[in-house]
C-alpha cells in the first residue's frame, strides 16, 4: 500500500494513500474523507448489491456491515461480480469479504451469513451505529420493515427496485419510491410502506423499462419462480445504489 504525493501546478497531496489518488482528484481530500469515513451497510449481495459493495470497496469506505445469507450457486454467474467456478457453494458474505480483504486491507467488513426479515433487523443493525443502509434484498415485506427501520433511526437509505427482466440499461433512474411507475417490485413496496405510516422521501433506483417477458416457460426453483437479468442493467442499478447512497452522506456532512 504506497502513498501519493505530488506539488505540481498548484496541486499539493501529502500522505495520501495511492489508492486514492484518482477519486481525490475528483471528489477533493475533505469529501473524499467524509465519504470514507462513513459506516455502510449493505443488505443483499447478489448481483445489484454486489456491484454497489464494489464501488464503495474501492473508493475507500473504511466501515461496512455487509448482510447476505445465500450462497452462491452457478445460475448466479451470469451477473454476480463475486462469482466463480471456484466459489459455488460457499456464503456470499463471506465471499465477498474475503474479495474485499484483498482490494482493502485496511478496510474494517463485518460479515453476516443471515436472511434479514421484519423479525431480525432490529436485533442485528441495533448493534451498530450506522450512516448509510443499502438495500438490495428482493423480499417486499423485508425492504418495507428495513426502510421504517432506517427512518425511524434517522438511517439514510436507498432501495433498489427491480433489476431483473430488463435489457436497457439506460432506462435506470433514481427516484422517490412513490413516483415509480411500471415496477410490480415498486407498487408492492409503497403499499407496503403506507401500511408502516410512511408516505415520501423515500430514494430508489427505478427502471421505467417494462419488465421484458421471457420467450418461453421458466422452470420454478425452490418454490420461487426464476427471473432473467442481464449483467449490464445489474451493473448499473448497482453503481447507482451506491452512487445515491454516496451522495446522501456528502449532503448530509454539509
């Protein structure tokens, strides 16, 4: 781990880890800190969530609290940026601190192998004193109890919404919850969170793609049907998760 120094042009970095010397010529060393110093957690793992765990690796997030309780399988191949034909099998937690571990080794990643439910939220994210909550969890009911949940604790948080069956990247946007449109994940969700007594200000990464339909029957696994996801959409739904994350804390520091 080198560090970066440079007096050039009026330009002055002193004992700046080389690791950030890219993002401090964006984001400036007072911001970038503020950023870094932030405790995250980030709840699902799979394909948007990984790619939201990703940026906030390698732009120096020093805390993370990091909550999937799967593992990896190889239908997860396909858009999951932890997955290999080495790690079927193994917990997505632990996979990606281990990557983590490997791009940061200063960086301070608490792992936990746990399905989150309205049951258990309180009892695992009431141990830490968090800024920023990332949701990527799939279930509707579990997204509207962690949203009242961060709400209620004065948590920042942004809710991914559906990323599966769409194929425009493009299309992707961050919005309020209740200005979605087209999004069955979406509709569920505000219903869900009016029955919790919240109504607005609620940030999500909303595609206004409509849901593409698959050209033929898909088998159903584990009781659940399968749904298609094309890596590229993942991808940027996860860069924007982390994104509008990023730029809630920054809002909130000033």
């Amino acid at each position: 781990m080198g560090y970066y120094h440079c007096e050039d042009k009026g330009f002055s970095f002193v004992s700046l880890l080389e690791e950030d010397s890219r993002s401090s010529l964006l984001f400036g060393e007072e911001e970038l800190a503020k950023i870094q110093s932030a405790f995250v957690a980030v709840i699902g793992l799979g394909g948007v969530g990984g790619y939201a765990c990703e940026v906030l690796v390698r732009l120096g997030v020093k805390k993370l609290l990091i909550i999937d309780g799967d593992i990896i399988t190889r239908s997860n191949i396909n858009r999951q940026i932890i997955t290999s034909q080495e790690n079927i099998g193994k917990s997505k937690a632990e996979e990606f601190r281990e990557r983590a571990s490997k791009i940061r080794p200063d960086l301070e990643i608490i792992a936990i192998q746990e399905v989150m439910h309205k049951d258990n939220i309180s009892m695992i994210l009431g141990n830490y004193n968090l800024d920023l909550i990332l949701d990527a969890i799939d279930s509707v009911g579990s997204k509207a109890h962690l949203i009242h949940y961060a709400k209620t604790h004065d948590i920042e948080i942004v809710s991914a919404l559906g990323a599966a069956q769409r194929t425009h990247p493009h299309d992707f946007h961050v919005v309020d919850l209740f200005s979605t449109y087209q999004d069955p994940l979406a509709r569920a969700l505000r219903t869900a969170v009016k029955k919790l007594g919240i109504y607005r200000n609620v940030k999500a990464i909303f595609s206004k793609e409509i849901p593409t339909k698959s050209p033929h029957d898909v088998p159903k696994q584990l009781g659940e049907k399968s749904l298609g996801s094309y890596v590229a959409s993942v991808m940027v739904a996860g860069a924007l998760l982390a994104d509008t994350g990023i730029q809630l804390l920054l809002k909130r520091s000033n």
